[in-house]
C-alpha cells in the first residue's frame, strides 16, 4: 500500500493533518489545529483526494 500524502490545511496551514475513521467504515481528514474536517469517503484514498484539491482560504 502506497503512502497517501496530504496537503496543509487549507484554513491554518497546519501540516497537522490526519486521516480518521468514522462510524460504517468511512473515512475523513481532519487537522488536528483548527478542527477542519473533509466530508467522509469510503476509501482512505478519496478522503485524501478530496482535502487535497480543496482550496486555501
């Protein structure tokens, strides 16, 4: 399995970033600074690919 990178936070630029596990196996990242959170995705991939294209504020 391949490393999944992400991007800083697009509200703090924190690089403190994680992926979580949430409730029915769905997944999403949340920075571990401000509390942002991307919606969850049933894959760890597309919660990453969805925080990364998200722009900064």
């Amino acid at each position: 399995m391949s490393e999944i990178n992400l991007k800083p936070c697009p509200h703090c630029g924190s690089f403190k970033t994680c992926i979580r596990t949430m409730s029915y196996f769905r997944f999403k990242v949340i920075c571990k600074t401000c509390f942002a959170a991307g919606g969850a995705r049933f894959t760890k991939e597309e919660a990453a690919k969805v925080w990364n294209r998200r722009v900064m504020a």
